[in-house]
C-alpha cells in the first residue's frame, strides 16, 4: 500500500506569505527607487531653452509714400531739321563749325548767287520797260478818248487802245511776280539757321556742286532745349495716368540707364492714342526744359513717372516682406520680445520700400534681417541700429 502524502503543517504558511510580501516590498522598492533616479537623470540631461536669436528690426511709422511707375525711353530732340539747299549752285562758303550752337536766322552758307543776281535784274529791268510802256499806252488812250469827244476817232480805237493798256498793266503785274521769284531765289543762296539748336557733322564741303533735290543734307539742326522723352509703360497703368493728368501737371523724372543718377525733371505731355496689342503696352511723351543739354537726343533713359502720393500710410522695406506656402507675411516683434509671422496685403511699392495695405499698424516692430532659424515665439533680441534706422 503506497504511502500517504504528507501534510504540511498549518503553522508554516504563514511564514511562506510574509517572506512572499517582503520580497514584492523590496522589489516595488527598487523599481521606485530606478524610476526616480531615471526622471532624475533625464532633467539633469535636458538642454537649456535657446538663447534669444539677434535680427535688424524697424519701427512702422505713418509716411507720405509718392508711387511711381518706371518706364525705358529715349530722348528726342523737340525739332530735327536737315538742312538742304533750295536752289542749284556752287557751295562757296560754310560759315559754322561743327557741333557748335545757332540761333534762328543764322546763317550758315552760302550759293555763289551771280546766276540768280542776274535774274532779278533781269526782271527788273522788264517791269521798268513794261512801266514805261504803261505810261505811253495811258497818254495815247487819253488823247483817244478826246478825239472820239470831237468824232475825230472811232470808238473802236477807243476800247482798243484801251485793252493795251490793260494788257500793260497785266504785264506790270507778271513783272512784279518774277521779280519776287527771282528775289527768293537769290534769298536761297544764302542758307539759314530755321530754328536754334546745335548742329552737327558737316557733310558736304565748299566748292561742290549742289542740288535742291539732293538726299544728302548739308548738316543737321537738332533742338534740345526743351527736349523730350518717349517712353512706354504697360497698359494697365493708363487709367492711373490719365486719372493723374486730370488732377494736374504729371511729374516726370528722367534717370540715367543704370537707375542711378536723376537727369532731369519735366512734365508729361501725352499719352499716345492706341495701345500697342503685341506689346500690351502704352506710349508716352514728356518734355524737359533741358537747360543744361544734359539730355542727348538717341539717349536711353529710364522715365519715371509720378502717378500719386499716399499719405498716412504704413511703408516696410522691401527685406522684411517673406512669402511662403500660405502668402506674403512679415515677422513682428511682441511685447515680450517674441517673433511672431503675420500675414499682411501689399499695396504699391515705391523704390526699396512697399505700402502695407492691411495686416501693420504704426509703432509695431518688424524685423528686416536675420530670420535664418526665426521660429515663431522665438526670443529675439535687436541688433543695436544703425545711423538712421529706427528699431
């Protein structure tokens, strides 16, 4: 018979249960004191908050914006006249020099005018027979005209002697027509300025041969003062030109190619009457006193045109505008000095700075340069401003 299974006594589970519960204590023991010293390690490891990142700021002030429109042109001198001879003759004289200034009326060559001499003498000469001629026809009619009183002459020589003499004064009056002629073409022998201005390279020299109908001008006369500037901008702007000129005379500014350096200033003179469809682009024209000559005619100018001036406006430089997936938006500086994206609506831009339209008001602080790592609520701090920059 198999043996029996020993029981074991009641007095030894007590004993397995409390070495059961010590160990469990002394593990939840060492498990806290792990979690602890974990926590503990990872503050101890955690890096400091970021120092405030350094940028250029400005403050926005309220500021009369003049806007402008930029537009290539060239310079046209207000009158360019080739001088050409009018009559046929030998070049005996040019009494300019090249490149010089002439006034109106001034003369500049002259025909040998022998040829021409000769034919207003000539028609002279013809009225003074004619004249005299008259002056007989006359007496002659006188004394018919007694004689036919007495019917000592028929009437028929009356009204004959009558037709010759207005035939003579017909003639008289030829005369007075040929001598006029031949005075302007004796005039045209000596070449006049027609208007003032400076003139250029002599292209046929004295002792040739020239001709009215010649295509080769002696010189030519450009008139620079006033000057003007053809230009052309794109045709959505003509409904602010012409809103522009209604309001008054249009300022016009003329630059030199680079953009740099102001040339003149003159006012605009016209918008031309047709939009250019391939171009999609409008024609100018301003003129310039031009006083100096500093505006040479087949010069490229750049023209800038003044179409408003908005006042009590909110203008940024142009650095701080930053675009991105959800629009155009700048960085502003908080009261604690925390940067902060705001997205704002350009409005026209003026040179190296832009209209705000909405989204700024005066007296915030934006910042113009330094966003590389800018972050939204990142501390910032400004750089000390330059001369003339306010921050």
């Amino acid at each position: 018979m198999a043996d029996p299974v020993p029981h074991e006594p009641p007095s030894g589970r007590p004993a397995r249960l409390k070495v059961a519960v010590s160990i469990l204590l002394m593990l939840a023991i060492v498990g806290l004191g792990f979690f602890f010293a974990r926590r503990g390690a990872v503050h101890a490891n955690a890096a400091p908050p970021p120092a405030p990142l350094e940028v250029d700021a400005v403050t926005t002030q309220p500021s009369d914006v003049p806007i402008f429109a930029d537009g290539l042109g060239s310079v046209l001198a207000s009158r360019t006249v080739a001088i050409h001879s009018q009559v046929d003759g030998k070049l005996q004289d040019v009494l300019f020099e090249e490149g010089q200034h002439v006034d109106a009326g001034q003369i500049l060559a002259k025909i040998d005018p022998r040829l021409f001499q000769a034919a207003l003498d000539q028609a002279t000469a013809k009225k003074a027979q004619d004249d005299a001629n008259l002056i007989a026809a006359q007496k002659d009619l006188e004394r018919f005209k007694t004689l036919a009183l007495k019917s000592f002459e028929s009437q028929q020589n009356v009204d004959q002697q009558q037709a010759k003499v207005d035939q003579t004064r017909a003639q008289i009056a030829a005369d007075i027509a040929a001598i006029e002629s031949a005075q302007t073409q004796l005039d045209y022998t000596t070449i006049r300025a027609p208007v003032a201005g400076r003139i250029g390279v002599r292209q046929v020299d004295p002792g040739n041969i020239i001709h009215a109908s010649d295509q080769t001008p002696l010189a030519i006369v450009t008139q620079t003062q006033p000057a003007a500037v053809m230009f052309t901008l794109p045709a959505q702007f003509l409904d602010t030109v012409r809103a522009a000129m209604k309001r008054g005379p249009v300022e016009v500014l003329a630059f030199d190619r680079d953009n740099r350096r102001q040339l003149s200033r003159g006012t605009l003179l016209l918008v031309d009457n047709i939009i250019d469809q391939t171009t999609a682009t409008i024609r100018l024209k301003a003129t310039f006193p031009n006083t100096d000559d500093v505006l040479w005619p087949g010069e490229f100018v750049n023209a800038r045109i003044l179409l408003s001036t908005r006042t009590g406006v909110v203008a940024i430089p142009n650095t701080a505008i930053q675009r991105g997936p959800h629009g155009v938006y700048v960085w502003v500086i908080t009261t604690g000095s925390k940067a902060e994206d705001r997205s704002v609506t350009l409005g026209p831009m003026a040179g190296n700075i832009t209209v705000i339209d909405a989204g700024l008001k005066p007296g915030e602080r934006i910042v113009t340069d330094g966003f590389f790592k800018l972050q939204r609520n990142r501390a910032v701090t400004v750089k000390t401003p330059q001369p003339g920059t306010a921050s």
